[in-house]
C-alpha cells in the first residue's frame, strides 16, 4: 500500500513501512534499490479506470493503446480501430501477416492450440465487427468475463492485501456495458440481475474450457511447488552438484536451500599466488548468498532483502594447492524465515563460525539466479563487485539438504 524500497520483501511476507523506505530516501530509482511505488499512484496512474492490473475486474492496467506500424500492407494513416482485442491476440496476427501456418507440434512436442484471434482483418476495414467476442481474466482469485461489450468481474483480494476478502463464492460482482461506459462507471449489477448471472456462467464455461479451474487464490504459498501442486524439477532431490560456467540458474532449476538445514562443499584448485573471487552464489543485492574468496580468505555472505547481511568469515588465506571448502548451516527451525548458524571448514578443519539471524522463507529473485564461480548481476555483497570470476579452478560443488523442509517457497 505504501510502497517498497526491495520489491522482493512482498514476496517474502515482510511489511516494510513507510519508516523503513525513508531510510532509503535518497537511493530510490538508482541501482541500489528494487523500489515500487505505492498503490495509490498505481491506481491514479490507471485513471479513468479503477485497480490496477492484478485486478480483473478492471480495465486498469490492462486496457492499453498499441500501434501497429506495416507500411507495405497498410493503407491507412493515423486511423484507429475500435474492435476489442486482446494481448494473446498478438501472436495470430503475427502468423497471419508473415503468412504462417500455426505450428502444430514443434520438435516433436504437440502444441495446445494458440487461444487468440488475428487482427489484420481491422488493418482494411475500420468498421469490421470485431472477431475476439469472448474473453475471461482471472488472476489470483480476481476475475471477470467480457462479452460482446459486457464485462462482469468480481475483486476477491486487492494487490496490496495478503488474503481475500471473503470465500470465492460470496464475492461481490459488477456488471459494465462497455461500448456505452468507456471508464467503466456505472455498475448495472443491481439492475440487470439476468444479464450478470448469464455472464457469471459463460465465466465457468470459458473457465472450464481454458483449464483455469481449480481456483487458487492463495499468493505466497503458490511459489512453493509443492503447496501450489505443480510439476518441480528439483522435486525428490537432497543434492546437486554444479560446476564452473554454470551460471543464470534460476530457482525452479536450482535445488531449494531456504528453510532447512543443509551444506555446500567446493572442491577447488588455488595457484601458489592464491585465488579470489566467488565459488558459488545465488540472486544479489536485493536477497541472496554467497560463498566466494575475499584477498584470499574463505567467506560466506547472506543477504536478506537487501537489508541485513551476515558474513561468516575465515581469518587465514587458503593453502595453495587442492583442497575443499565447505559451508555448512543448521538451520534453528519451528517456522519459515528463521535463521541458524553458519560454520566454515577448509580441509574438513573449522576456520569461522557466526549466527545468521534472518533468512529468506519464499523466494530470492525473480531476475538473477545462481552462479558458479562468479556473481553475474548484482552482486549478493559489497565486499565485491560483479561479477568476481573466480581466479582458481573449480572441480564441481555439492549442494546437500539435511533435515526437512518447513513450508519452504520457491
């Protein structure tokens, strides 16, 4: 509602205040903040339209101009088209215009069919009625219907709350006639009963059709595969071992290390003039980790949102030679988000032990993943600056979990 200097806080159930966004005052906009602005210029910024874009209801946000640009096949100068279409609509008219058949499989793999209707009929003929009749929204809980200039929708949870408003099936629905209520203004629910609930089936019909149901107006616990019920590729899997190169791996490709106890080991080569950089690290500067080599030294950063960092740290330079280094976290439990300990062992002997406070419960980054043997984008800490190749070789390093998990996100 007020805002955010770490849009990643949102996705990690932490409420910043406007308090804690004046911290950052100066910073907001520049590189060192993932800031958003609060919901009340999003609303005004979609005026005359209410909501904004998580809000199907609404055509704020979503109701956009596009401008199509084809001077060989286009006729027409500065004209506009009043036909109602939609984003997935897009992609036929591509095809239709290049003259390509949809593709029906592609490497081998069927392909359900592309949902959207062409629009190079409108490029020719301004008063064509138009093709796209139908179209259902739902997003989070929040949904509508349009039909032939009909749109009946329903708010079930506004962006900036946590949870719904009240069971799916007691919320609230409006009723719009578009062609004649451009912003949307006048609710015809109360009036017009049979032409809404005529709408509200069609919803289910297209719902049904388009596998939009079951319903699922849960936020974060649909980043968590397992809640949300969704293929995971890391399903199953107590380790993963990378090498050097990898890099950009991002979290649904990337084993689940948040709400648990677990370990990392890099097996590693040093030159007798020792060797700096990161050995392994995940997101940046807006929430992450990281295990890389400082002038030498053995270190571990975690960074939570961008906020709080906590830094394990040896106090002696690496023999030169092969050797391991190994991270290894016992997480405190009883909860998501918790923190834990953090010991370094090079050789299998202790060098560095510390308590990191906080961790992250749902998510790190939805931009940058992780990387092996450097910290492309943003770096986790200020300790260095991205990307930090590192300078030694590394063998390949094992990521092990420990214990269970405790309602871990994604």
């Amino acid at each position: 509602m007020v805002g955010l200097f770490n849009e990643m806080t949102y996705f990690n159930g932490v409420h910043e205040t406007v308090q804690d966004i004046l911290k950052h005052y100066d910073e907001l906009g520049s590189p060192t903040t993932y800031n958003h602005y609060a919901a009340g210029w999003a609303v005004a910024g979609d005026t005359p339209f209410t909501w904004t874009k998580q809000v199907a209801s609404s055509y704020g946000g979503t109701r956009n101009g596009m401008v199509v640009h084809w001077p060989k096949r286009i006729t027409a100068k500065g004209e506009l088209r009043p036909q109602w279409h939609h984003v997935i609509d897009i992609a036929p008219t591509i095809l239709e215009a290049c003259g390509l058949p949809e593709p029906k499989s592609v490497n081998g793999t069927p392909q359900t069919p592309i949902e959207g209707v062409s629009m190079v009929y409108t490029f020719a003929d301004p008063k064509a009625g138009s093709m796209h009749t139908t179209q259902y929204f739902e997003i989070l809980g929040n949904r509508a219907i349009y039909h032939d200039g009909w749109l009946a929708g329903t708010v079930h949870r506004a962006p900036w709350e946590f949870r719904p408003r009240t069971m799916l099936e007691n919320d609230i629905w409006e009723l719009y006639e578009t062609r004649s209520d451009f912003s949307l203004a006048n609710d015809l629910a109360a009036n017009n009963p049979g032409k809404l609930r005529e709408l509200q089936d069609l919803f289910m019909k297209e719902a049904i059709k388009y596998s939009v149901l079951p319903l699922d107006d849960r936020t974060l616990e649909r980043m968590n595969s397992t809640t949300a019920g969704r293929p995971d590729l890391m399903a199953g899997r107590t380790s993963l071992t990378v090498h050097q190169g990898m890099t950009g791996m991002s979290e649904n490709v990337f084993i689940n290390l948040k709400n648990r106890s677990h370990s990392i080991t890099a097996e590693v080569e040093v030159s007798n003039s020792g060797a700096d950089g990161v050995i392994l690290a995940q997101a940046g500067r807006f929430g992450g980790w990281s295990l890389y080599v400082k002038d030498g030294t053995p270190t571990y950063t975690y960074n939570w949102l961008g906020l709080e960092r906590y830094t394990v740290a040896a106090d002696q330079a690496l023999p030169a030679g092969q050797g391991t280094i190994r991270f290894e976290f016992e997480y405190d439990g009883n909860g998501p988000g918790k923190g834990g300990k953090g010991t370094l062992l090079v050789n299998g002997r202790t060098v560095a032990s510390g308590r990191i406070e906080r961790t992250q419960c749902c998510a790190f980054s939805a931009d940058e993943g992780a990387d092996v043997g450097a910290d492309e984008g943003t770096p986790v800490t200020d300790a260095y600056t991205s990307p930090f190749n590192f300078t030694g070789k590394i063998a390949k390093v094992t990521i092990e979990l420990k214990g269970d998990t405790v309602g871990s996100g994604r």
